[in-house]
C-alpha cells in the first residue's frame, strides 16, 4: 500500500504543478491502533512555483482527494501552513510528528520539528486534545451500553493532555507510548490493554456494556483538565520574520528538491 501511496502523491504533483514537502499518516494508523477496516489517512503540505505566489487574486490553499474507502488524502499549502504553525496548530503539529512518513524533503520537516521545539504552546494543545475528547466522550461513551471503540478517541486526547502537562511538549502520536506513560493504576492499564489488544486483532468493539473504570477516570480527567487549562499562559507567537525566511528559502530550492527515500521504497 505504501507504493500505492507513494505514487498517488507523485501523481497529485504532476496533474497541480507543485512539489510535495513531506506526506505522513494523520489517522489511526499512525495512532498505533488501526481496525482492519480502516483506511489510510494520508496528508502532505506542498509549495507551488515561485510564479503561483506573485498575485493578487485569492487562491485555494487546500488539495483533496477523497479517493476511495481506503484511500482519503488531502494536504495545505506552505504558506497555510506556516500560518497556523505560527499559531502551533495541534493538528498540525501532529502532521510534522506523524512516525508514519511516506515522503518527504528532509531539510523543511526538520526545520519545522525544531522550531516547534522553541515556540511549543501547551495551551492551545491542552484545548484542542480537551475539546476532541469531550466531544467523542458525550457522542458515544454516555449510558450503560456504549461504543466501546470510542474509548480510544477519547482516550488518546485525554492521555495527551497528561503528556502535556507533565512534559510540556508535543505528545507522541502512538496510543500505546501515552498508555505506558501516563497511566499508573494497574486495574485501569490493564483494562485499556485488553481493549487495544482486542482491537488489533480485529474484534469489533461495536456495542457493549460500559467499563465503569475507564468511564470514571474520564470524568475525572475531563474536569481536571477544564480547569487546569484556564491557569495556562498564552505563548508568544512565533516571530513571522522566521517563517518568512523559512517560506523564502524553500521556495529557492524548490527547482532542485530531491526527496529522502523512505525504508521500503524502490
């Protein structure tokens, strides 16, 4: 699948005319806990000709192609992005932070990872990551039976907020690197082992009864973290001068880019 994907992206490249900085898996797969159902995420950021930006008139900044049901790919111009990673973005942050890189040009990827480093905002992530999972937790985890599957996608962001508020930095994508981490109780890792095992071996995870342990410490965590967020200072903004450089640069080497070769490809 990986040369599927990989020629996909080579492909977008030639029919837009653009060149692709990096592609990574954004979805569960990278989270370390795909269903053998599940599709391949696959999200890039590319930059266009120098003469694409020399402009006025507004353009669209965003490519999709929902391919089919394994294939669902799409990815935001440099420019885009640079903007919100000035904001440090989470959902970007997770592109740059993905451990599932099908292409990319090394020089611009890296550049990003250690300016996230400098100007990371545990504020802005804390929300997002508490937003995701407040959500899922009222749209699916509520009553006696429950989806159980979703406990992963509530999980996952509340596991996330713990990494942030104990590391400062961005929390590893994998489910399973949060798990060894963050949880202590012995009952409650044991309880959220047997599911992610169930889960990658297939089981459906559809509906069962819920797990009062793994509910409670949600509520708990919900709470805490609603409140802990509100005593988080504002990071600063990362200085724009910086990314121009960064924009600028990666424009002049657009014309000569060559791509590392990812373990695997031919």
């Amino acid at each position: 699948m990986e040369k599927v994907i990989i020629n996909k992206i080579k492909e977008i490249e030639t029919k837009e005319n653009i060149k692709i900085l990096f592609a990574i898996e954004s979805g569960s797969r990278a989270w370390g806990f795909p269903s053998k159902d599940s599709d391949y995420d696959v999200r890039f950021v590319y930059i266009h000709t120098v003469e694409w930006y020399l402009s006025i008139k507004e353009k669209r900044d965003v490519l999709e192609y929902p391919i089919n049901n394994l294939l669902d790919i799409s990815g935001w111009d440099i420019r885009k992005s640079l903007k919100l990673f000035r904001k440090m973005n989470p959902a970007l942050l997770e592109w740059i932070n993905s451990p599932i890189i099908y292409l990319k040009h090394s020089l611009f990827l890296e550049q990003l990872r250690e300016l996230q480093g400098e100007y990371y905002s545990s504020k802005s992530c804390i929300y997002h990551y508490l937003n995701m999972a407040k959500s899922n937790y009222r749209e699916y985890l509520q009553g006696e039976n429950v989806r159980i599957k979703k406990y992963f996608y509530v999980l996952r962001p509340i596991l996330a907020c713990k990494w942030i508020e104990n590391n400062n930095t961005m929390p590893p994508m994998e489910f399973e690197k949060l798990l060894e981490s963050q949880v202590n109780d012995r009952e409650l890792y044991n309880k959220i082992s047997i599911l992610l095992e169930r889960k990658r071996l297939g089981d459906e995870l559809d509906i069962e009864p819920r797990i009062d342990i793994i509910n409670k410490f949600l509520d708990d965590e919900i709470l805490y973290y609603e409140n802990y967020v509100q005593k988080i200072n504002n990071s600063k903004d990362l200085d724009i001068e910086i990314l121009d450089t960064l924009f600028l640069e990666t424009l002049k080497e657009v014309g000569r880019m060559e791509y590392t070769k990812i373990e695997g490809e031919e």
